[in-house]
C-alpha cells in the first residue's frame, strides 16, 4: 500500500507540477522521495485557485502560462511512479479541469498514471456521487479535507468516504506559512479520530522542523506545501532538487530526536 | 465539446439545484458556514420582525417600489412595441444590488456577524454593501479587481467615503472573478466571525436562492404596475445578465407565464473569440467555478477564460446557475449586445428620454432597440433598467469623447 507513512510524521509533499517545469517537478519530486518524503502531492496548476495562497497562486499562475495541462501532469507522475514505485501518488486539484478533461477518463488515466489517490479541493463528500463511483471502479483513494469547522457529523460522512489517509487543515483559511501552529489542529485531529482508523495527516501552514515535530505529537503525517513551492519560487531551476531534498532532511531533525 | 459528467448524481429535490445546475463545490472549511446560513436564512423568512424591518427599509431608505415608466419618447423613435422602464436606478445608491445588500445586511446582524465583507465588479454592490454597513453599524470590507477600480473610481471614492475598507486585487484578470475569489479566501480564514454578502445570483448554495428571493421585488412590482397601466401582461421582459441578479429578480415573478418572453441580454464585448466577450451562452460550456455547477468560459484544459466587456458589471466568465436551468429548458432567451452597441444605446436612452442608464443595464435597452421595431404597437416590453450610469461618466467621456467634440445627432 503506497499511500502509507514511514517516518514519524510522515512527510507528505506538495507541488504545484510544471512550475517551474514539467522536468523539473520530476526531479524535484524524486528527489524529495529520496530525502525522506513518503507522500507527494501533485497540484493540477488552475487559474483561479481559490483555496490557495499567494504562494501556490503565484506557482499556479506561472504553470497556467506555460500551459501545463492535466494530462500533462499525469504524464509527470508516471514518470515518478517509473521512478520510485514506493512512493505514495496523490493528484491534487480543483474540480473544473477534471469535468472538462472527463470525469471517467481521468479516472482510468490517473490511475494508469500510477497515482494512489486523487484530492479536490473543491469537492466536498455530499457532491461527490460519481467521482466515488469512479475512484472505487479504478482503485483509486479519494481523500477529503477535515476542517476546524467541520462538525461531527460532517467528520463522520468525511471519514466513511477517505481512503489512504484524511487530510486535516490545521487551521481556517488558505493555504500558506504561519509562525506557530494553532490549537484548532490537535482538536480536530482528535475529533477525526473517533470516527477513523485511517492516518491522519495535517497540513496548511507548516513550514518548518518544529511545525514537523508538533504534528509528530498529534497526527501520523504533515503536509509541507507553501514553503516548498516558494523555496521552488527563489531557486535556480538547476539547483531546486537540491534545495528541496536539503529543506526536507532539515524538517526531519527535531521530530528524529525527539 | 468534452463529455460532462456530473461529480453527483443531479436531482430537481435537492436543494440549491437548478436542474442540474447549482450545488456547493466549495473546501470543507466554508461547509459549516453555508449550513447555517441555510438555517437562518429560512428562520427569517419565518420572522415577521425581520421581513418588517426589512420591507420598512426597502420603502422607505431604499425607495421601493421603483416606478414602471412609459418610454414614450423612445417608443416613438423605434416605432414599434410600448417599451416601459422599471426604474431600478432611481433607487438609493442607484442599482437593484440595494435591496439585496439590506436583505443580507439584515440577515447578518440577526446572526451576530459584525464583520461584513463582498466582492464587487461595477461598484455598485460595493456601494450598496457599504451603504447597507453604514446603516446597520458593521464593519465592511470591499474586494475589487484593480481594472475595476480604475474604471469605477468613483464607486470606489464612495464607498470609502461610507467607511468601508476597499481592498483592490491584483491577481488574474484583476475584474470580478478575482474578486469574488480574493473574497472567498478572507471567508474561509475569518469564517467565523464573518458574513459574506455575495450581490449576484452566484456561489455555493444558499446564495443563489436567497439573491434571488431578495430581487425578486423587481418582478412582483412589474407584475402589478404592468396589470395597472395596461391591464395585461408584458410580451416580453428584458434585463442584462452578469452574474444574473438583477435578470433573475426580472424574471422570475413571471416564469410561470408562459407567453411572456424572457430575455437575457450577456455581454457580446468586441469580438466573438474567446476573451474579447463574456457570453457565456454563446462560448461557454458547463463547468465549476467560484461554488457553483454552471455555463463557464474555459479553455479546452478547464482553464476560467479571460472576458471583456466596456461594462464592469457584466465581465464575469460564469452565470447563475438559475439561468442556466432556464437556458436549457427554453423558458429564457439569453442574447448578446456588444460595447458599441451598449454606448450606443446610452446615448440614444440620454438623448430621447432623459436617462443615463449604467453600462450594464444599457445592454438591455440595446436589446430592446433592437426587437421593439420588429414589433407592434400593440406589444408591450418591459426593460429592467438595473442602474444609473453617473458612475460610468469615466468611461464615456473617454469612449464618447465627450471632452474634445460637441455631441449632437
């Protein structure tokens, strides 16, 4: 099962594909598989990224310009699924460029592609009768978001629906950085737990090894998004692989330790 | 054009679906904030306090109801159908968007939310928010693309004036979507202490139906006067369609009218490629954007297309999921007018009645202008005059060179 952790926490990658390559976002995300990541998140760039920071929509934005499309996208984690069999694959995009692209032929695609599961921001458990039916038909893990807000009977009909892993948002808002983690994470990473067994893994705002060493105490894996988008941002597409491997292994360090 | 398949199974019982339109295709986080917006929205149609307080405002701040007006001199011209005018722009702040902002205003303040935000393509929603803030004593920010501010300054100027907080963004094509998505985002960070007052007939459910149920004055006021004056009902109603409001609160009094037509007047912009309009009908295929299943310009990758359109307010790459239920099954007509012939249509409104309509709404007098001389005397149209157009004196004085030539027929 590929889409499983490691590490304690495991670490779940997010980048925004085709940013600032196509190429690139290979190297860069076997890279990251090599220096410790257990899960990447392959962002489908889209124009008007609404749940996204400043960040990925700066990512977004360039990739849209280069013309980075879904099947594109699939293409790059098929070469990373060639590349690392046992790494965990996760697409992650808004809903429009699979209702255009087809819902069916996205399914069979990113499941050729070598993906483990697929993540739409924008798709909650209630709307999402035929994307389950097709994520069941090919074998492929829908996770959903689990927000502070959320009650308990939505955490309920949202971990009857996860497969892999739910994913947590630590805090309302956007994604982004943020100084310290909130109280809202651990409560609802509590929460989840009375209705799953599955991992939980928390994300929005980490950024650093002490972000990585508190999720440790509370959940099984941190996503690190932002800070690995914009540390792509300001690196030299030669050096970027490089920056990104040496950035995880630092975001290792305390959780080790400790 | 690409096979759609519906993320779930479509169904006329659920609620905030228009036919297959509509839904909530928003991140988890807003979910509890939609829920209970749904809930107290329907408690305050239940509330005779509030629907009180609410129709006090409308008379008498607002300035409900508007008038139906004979265009007799524009009748003449055309020389065709009787063309009425709901005067829409005599309203206070000089849009349809007021009754909506009270609407929501009000319903905010029953929730506790003290803090007010909303998007605003035009101003005019913007103006009406701050207005409505102002009134009940909330703290109100503006999100607004940049090209909008430069080309509606003066709504800007005014709604800082009436203490809101207008914050101009700067991503995407900088013009309504941007907006709405930059106000989406301070949503789902302050969501709860926050209200979002969303002035189209867009969104996630509940916002398209409670846009609407708070236009639909518009309708059940035509209804009446139209019965009045003429003793029948209108051939046909004509409004302009951005997001829908003001279209939707037109229209929808008479849906169950079937020998009246209704027509939706979109954006034709410059040109008919992909980019130069925001005809949604005419280039759009469904999609999701900003909540809600609808017509939406794309790419072939599901990219949101780039729109234009000389009016602010109709510059929008999506429509209310409720049009496009009306699209499909017929029961509307939706068209387009493009910039020329929107400038046009104002400075014949100007010259023969006396009434400088907003840009927006001078798509539907273009439509009328159109269709009226194909008709007779006998027919009756009726066209929503959504706006006032002092707010575009920016615009026409450039457009017009009103600056540099004396402008006469």
């Amino acid at each position: 099962m590929p889409l499983s952790f490691h590490h304690k926490p495991g670490l779940v990658v997010y980048l925004t594909a085709g940013d600032p390559s196509l190429e690139a976002t290979t190297a860069i995300a076997i890279a990251a598989i090599d220096a410790g990541a257990d899960v990447i998140e392959l962002g489908v760039p889209f124009s008007d990224p609404l749940a996204d920071g400043p960040v990925i929509q700066r990512a977004s934005e360039r990739a849209v310009a280069r013309g980075t499309k879904l099947s594109d996208v699939l293409a790059v984690a098929r070469a990373i699924r060639s590349a690392r069999p046992e790494a965990g694959l996760v697409v992650f995009t808004y809903l429009n460029p699979i209702l255009r692209y087809g819902l069916t032929r996205f399914a069979d695609d990113a499941k050729a592609g070598g993906a483990d599961g697929v993540l739409v921001t924008d798709l909650i458990v209630e709307e999402a009768g035929d994307y389950l039916r097709e994520m069941d038909r090919v074998g492929l893990a829908p996770v959903f978001l689990a927000a502070p807000t959320s009650p308990d009977e939505r955490l309920e009909a949202i971990a009857a629906h996860c497969k892999g892993f739910i994913y947590a948002i630590s805090r309302t808002g956007i994604t982004g950085k943020q100084s310290a983690m909130t109280a809202d994470a651990a409560a609802l990473v509590a929460r989840i737990r009375r209705w799953s067994t599955l991992p939980v893994a928390v994300g929005f705002g980490i950024s650093n090894a002490q972000h990585v060493a508190q999720v440790a105490e509370i959940a099984d894996g941190a996503v690190i998004g932002s800070a690995i988008v914009e540390l792509i941002e300001r690196a030299t597409p030669e050096t970027a692989a490089e920056d990104v491997a040496r950035f995880i292994k630092g975001l290792q360090l305390l959780a080790v330790s400790s | 054009m690409a096979s759609i398949i519906l993320p779930s199974a479509p169904s006329e019982s659920r609620p905030g679906r228009f036919g297959i339109y509509g839904g909530r295709y928003v991140p988890e986080t807003l979910m509890a904030a939609l829920t209970e917006l749904e809930r107290e929205y329907e408690l305050s149609k239940a509330d005779a306090a509030f629907q009180a307080e609410l129709n006090a405002l409308l008379k008498d701040y607002a300035g409900r109801p508007t008038p139906l007006y004979f265009a007799k001199r524009l009748t003449e011209h055309l020389g065709g159908a009787k063309i009425y005018l709901k005067r829409e722009d005599l309203l206070h702040t000089g849009a349809h968007k007021i009754n909506n902002a009270l609407g929501q205003g009000l319903l905010a303040k029953r929730m506790g939310k003290q803090r007010i935000i909303a998007e605003t393509g035009a101003g005019q929603h913007g103006v009406a928010t701050a207005t409505t803030c102002a009134l009940l004593g909330l703290e109100c920010v503006i999100y607004m693309g940049e090209v909008d501010m430069a080309r509606q300054e003066l709504n800007v100027l005014r709604m800082r004036l009436l203490g809101a907080e207008v914050r101009g963004v700067s991503s995407g094509s900088k013009t309504l979507k941007d907006a709405i998505s930059e106000a989406m985002r301070d949503w789902v960070t302050n969501v709860r202490t926050t209200y979002y007052i969303l002035g189209s007939a867009l969104g996630a459910h509940p916002y398209p139906t409670i846009v609407r149920d708070y236009q639909r004055c518009i309708s059940r006021e035509m209804k009446e006067q139209i019965l009045e004056k003429e003793g029948r009902l209108p051939n046909a109603v004509i409004a302009c369609v951005g997001g829908g409001s003001n279209a939707i609160g037109a229209f929808y009094e008479f849906i169950g009218d079937r020998d009246v037509r209704l027509i939706g007047v979109e954006a034709g912009g410059r040109g008919t490629a992909l980019g130069e309009h925001a005809a949604r009908f005419a280039g759009g295929v469904p999609g999701v954007l900003q909540g809600t299943f609808s017509y939406v310009l794309q790419d072939e990758n599901g990219q949101i297309a780039l729109t234009h359109s000389v009016s602010a307010g109709l510059d929008y790459a999506s429509i209310g999921p409720e049009h496009a239920a009306l699209h499909d099954s017929g029961r509307a007509e939706y068209t387009a007018q493009d910039d020329a012939a929107a400038l046009n249509a104002v400075v014949k409104l100007a010259r023969t009645e006396g009434i400088l309509p907003a840009l927006e709404s001078a798509h539907a007098i273009a439509e009328a202008m159109r269709v009226a001389p194909k008709m007779t005397p006998r027919d009756i149209l009726i066209v929503n005059l959504s706006g006032r157009g002092d707010k575009d004196m920016g615009i026409l004085a450039q457009e017009l060179k009103l600056g540099t030539t004396d402008q006469r027929d």
